[in-house]
C-alpha cells in the first residue's frame, strides 16, 4: 500500500512559508532611528530622545531650566522641572504623557522617594506607567532626581 505524502508537505508549506518570509516583511516595515536634536540648553553629547520600533525612548531628564541650570527649590522642584522636560521633549516628537508606559527614576538620597512622589504622579492623573526607582551615588550637575522615559507611539 502506497501512503500519500501530499497533504503532509502541503502542511509544510502552508507553515513555513509564512515563516520564512517575515524577515523580509520586518525589513520593510521597520525605519531606521530617528535622533531627535534638543533644541535648546547647552550642547549635551546625547539625543533628548530616539525614536524607533514604535516607541520613543527619551534620555534622563533632570530639573534644568532653560539656562540648563538645576532650578532651586530641592527634589520637589527638581521632580516638576524633570517632568516638564519630559513633556516638552515628548510633545517636540509628536507625542505626550499619556504615550508613557515605562519610567526609570535615579535620585541621590533615597529617603526623598516620598517628597518626589508627590509631585511625579500629579503628571500622570489617570494612568501611572511601570516604574523602576534607584538610589544613585551622585547625578549630573548634582541633581536630586533624574527621570527618563520610554513612550509608544
């Protein structure tokens, strides 16, 4: 009795097919890094934020003013300035907070994890996005807290 191998490479095919062809379909659809340039503040050797695979992935953000100066005030202050840069940043590339869905927050004395709290959430009223928080030895121009975040486009 001969057995019929037809249905079984037609199975394969119908498979594989597909599989094989998704680097190629990925190859297309996928752009390259869009580097988004600051536009203000002093020359600083990073892009604000980098946009690729759908997301927007922003650098840490500290409570600078426009001057680049950390503002007065201590980590409260600190906390509102960092997230108005994040929000600037975000609406520069086209998008906004509620597109936040990750945040990484460093600060250099961790027993003001409270005092930022209070602040942070106040720009996040609906949804808080995932958060990770760490102590950190010191931050760039001696900062209280720095934030950065990754948006979905």
């Amino acid at each position: 009795m001969q057995k019929d191998f037809m249905p079984t490479a037609r199975v394969a095919v119908i498979v594989c097919f597909p599989v094989l062809l998704a680097p190629l379909a990925c190859a297309t659809t996928h752009r390259p890094p869009e580097f988004i340039a600051a536009t203000s503040g002093p020359p600083r050797p990073f892009s604000p934020a980098v946009r690729a695979n759908g997301f927007l992935f922003l650098s840490g953000q500290i409570g600078t003013d426009s001057t680049g100066k950390v503002v007065a005030g201590g980590v409260q202050a600190e906390t509102r300035q960092a997230m108005s840069n994040i929000r600037d940043v975000l609406r520069r590339a086209g998008s906004s907070l509620d597109r936040v869905v990750k945040c990484t927050v460093f600060m250099a004395d961790m027993t003001e994890w409270g005092a930022m709290n209070e602040v942070y959430i106040t720009f996040f009223p609906q949804r808080p996005p995932a958060r990770s928080a760490a102590g950190a030895n010191g931050l760039a121009l001696g900062a209280r807290v720095e934030i950065e975040c990754i948006a979905a486009e």
